[in-house]
C-alpha cells in the first residue's frame, strides 16, 4: 500500500528494538485509530500506514527482506514475500498487539496465560465512637465487623470438597473472549464463566459456590493514645475475602470523638470555660477547675475581666503523630447574680452609687466605652 520508509512512518531508527516498535507503533496507533477519528479519511489512512509498518517490521524475516531489498522485498506485487496485510508469518499478530493497545479501552486485562482469575477482597469501614478520655489516653476495644470470609468447608475455591473447579472451555480459563471483525477486535469477559476462567459444576453447600460466606468477625482495635476525629486505623488483611482465593482487602477503623461536656479540643490544646463570682473576679481568689488528670487549683487575680484566658502548660494532649504536649486553656466567664433578695439589692445599688463617686473610675472599660459614644455623636453634628 504505502511506499513510505516503514522506519519513518514509526518515527523510530532503523536499528530500533523489538521494545522500541512496539512501543512507536501503540503510540501511532492510539492517535490514528478510525474510532478515534472518525469520518477522518487523513488518520484511517495513517492508522493503515502504522499498522503495515509494524507488521512487517516486527517480524524478523520480513524485515531482514525489507532492510535488503526495500519494499520490493515484501510486496508480492513486486516479487516479494507475503503481502504485508496477511497474518501468516512469525511476525506478531495484529489481533494480539491490537488487544495490548486497545485493551484497556474494552476492559480487557491481559489474560494470556490459562488459570483462575482472581481478586482482591473490598476494603471496609467501620466507624468507631471514643469519648474524649478514651481518645486522648488510647485503648483497646472489640468490635464486630459483617464480613465476607473464605469459606472453611470449600477452602475458597467454592467447590464441593473432593472436587475442584474445571477450566471454562469457552474462554480457555483466560475470563476473556475475543471477539473479531474485520481488523477490528475486541476484548469481553466471558459470558459463561463470568471472568473467573473456571466452571464449578458441584458447587460447596456452605457457600453455593460463592468461595465466602457472610458471617460477624470479632476484633480487638488497639486505639493509639492522642487521636482524633478525622484520624484512621488500617487493619491489613482483615477487610472481606477475595474472590477465587483472592487475597483480602483492608479495614480502616475511622475514629469519631464525643463531645465532652467540659473540654473542648484543638489540635494539642484542650479548651473549658470557668464561671467564677462577682466577688472573686474584683477580688481575687483560688478555686479549683478539672484537668484530665485531675483537679488543679486555678489562682484568679484581682481585676479579672471576663474572658481572660489562663493557661495550663502540659495540661493537654499527646498529639499522636508525636511532638509537644498541649495546654489546658481556661477561659474566665463572669457570672451575674440571679435571684437576689431585698437586701442583696439594697447593697449593690450602694456599690454601684459609691463606685461612681466624683474622679473615680472602677470600671474603666465602661468610661472608655462612654466617651468613644460621646465623641461619635459630636463627630455626627459637625
């Protein structure tokens, strides 16, 4: 057909390996394909170009012909061998090398070599509630997992014991049939084996054939010390069974922490609110607040405005990807009376009348708030 240089039509030296043509060739093919293309009469031709190319090129004898004598060594029409569109010879089938390029297209995966195909079990979830006490100092715990297991009576294979899985005669035990036409070829799974390549014709009465069965697995989940929310335990191996004595799939072990009713957690820090009296925060004072570890008296200076944060150094948590141990931060939260008596009342309108005496300021926030309003309003008038 063509009377193109075979080695430029690949782009490849005339030196080039086996490798090397196989590769130019899945490349040019690929970009040229009809289906690729289509109505594109240009890359149909060069897709027949690369095709004719390759065939001649990858096989020895033929192109030691083509090297010597050109094209007229390889076109019958010139007296040459057989004609580059034939599939005779010891050169690579189109079919095969059509199947490596395409494969992954179609959903063909291989599958040259005889035996039962096998697969990977599916990985699994399981999502593990710890409160903040458990998640912070570590633990183990047990939990049950719905599973898919290899199946005890059968050892996987799904057939009754004394028998065993025959080799499917359709697809040869590949899992794969090929379907041609024209140059055209396509890979599919096999329609009577179902991909696995085998026939069970006396099926396990445990599993029905299956190779698993489902059953609830029982394991101990060793919680490392300083997780939290978002963080994943794998368990290798302990996932569902594969498929035709497949190797098992993965549990992951997804870690969710509680709300704690009086810390709060970021990162390494831990967070608590502290309401203290009226009195303590204008006097001062001690009390005592919780820690994970334990009570911790808490030294409340006179004038403490609420809001003030005090800080616990080391009174955290252990991250668990290791470094520095957080700090307990403890935020101060003023409270407001409730409920006061006649006379309670009668003593804060005092406070609050002798607190206002002429030059003094015992609140200053609340002056500082008052004359930031006064100056806003004179600002309004000019």
């Amino acid at each position: 057909m063509s009377k193109v240089c075979y080695y430029e039509i690949l782009g490849v030296s005339k030196n080039a390996s086996d490798a090397e043509l196989k590769k130019a060739y899945r490349r040019a093919a690929q970009k040229y394909h009809p289906d690729r293309n289509p109505d594109n009469a240009e890359a149909e031709a060069k897709f027949k170009e690369a095709k004719e190319a390759y065939e001649i090129l990858s096989d020895p004898q033929k192109r030691a012909a083509y090297d010597q004598f050109g094209h007229a060594g390889v076109d019958p029409s010139m007296g040459g061998g057989p004609g580059p569109g034939g599939f005779g010879g010891g050169g690579a089938s189109f079919s095969d090398i059509f199947g490596d390029v395409f494969g992954d297209i179609f959903g063909g995966g291989g599958g040259r070599g005889g035996g039962q195909r096998v697969y990977r079990g599916a990985d699994l979830r399981y999502n593990l509630e710890l409160s903040l006490e458990e998640a912070v100092r570590g633990t183990t715990v047990k939990i049950r997992v719905p599973t898919y297991s290899t199946c005890k009576a059968c050892g996987g294979s799904g057939a009754r014991k004394g028998s065993q899985p025959t080799t499917c005669t359709t697809c040869g035990g590949h899992g794969q049939v090929r379907m041609q036409q024209g140059f055209f070829s396509v890979q599919q799974t096999c329609p009577r084996c179902k991909g696995t390549g085998t026939i069970i014709s006396d099926p396990c009465q445990e599993c029905h054939g299956e190779g698993r069965v489902r059953e609830q697995k029982t394991l101990s989940v060793k919680v490392p010390a300083g997780v939290d929310t978002g963080d994943r335990i794998r368990l290798a191996n302990e996932g569902e069974a594969g498929e035709n004595g497949g190797p098992p799939g993965d549990l992951y072990v997804q870690i969710q922490v509680r709300e704690h009713p009086i810390f709060k957690r970021d990162d390494a820090n831990l967070y608590c609110e502290v309401p203290i009296g009226f009195a303590t925060a204008a006097l001062g004072g001690e009390l005592e607040v919780p820690t994970l570890d334990g009570r911790v008296v808490l030294k409340v200076p006179p004038e403490t405005q609420t809001g003030k944060l005090f800080r616990m150094r080391g009174k955290g948590v252990k991250p668990v990807r290791g470094g520095a141990v957080g700090d307990l931060l403890c935020r101060v939260i003023v409270e407001t009376p409730v409920r006061l008596n006649s006379k309670q009342k009668e003593l804060l309108r005092e406070l609050e009348a002798s607190m206002h005496e002429k030059g003094k300021h015992h609140s200053p926030q609340h002056h500082s708030w008052l004359d930031g309003v006064k100056k806003f309003f004179e600002n309004m008038k000019l």
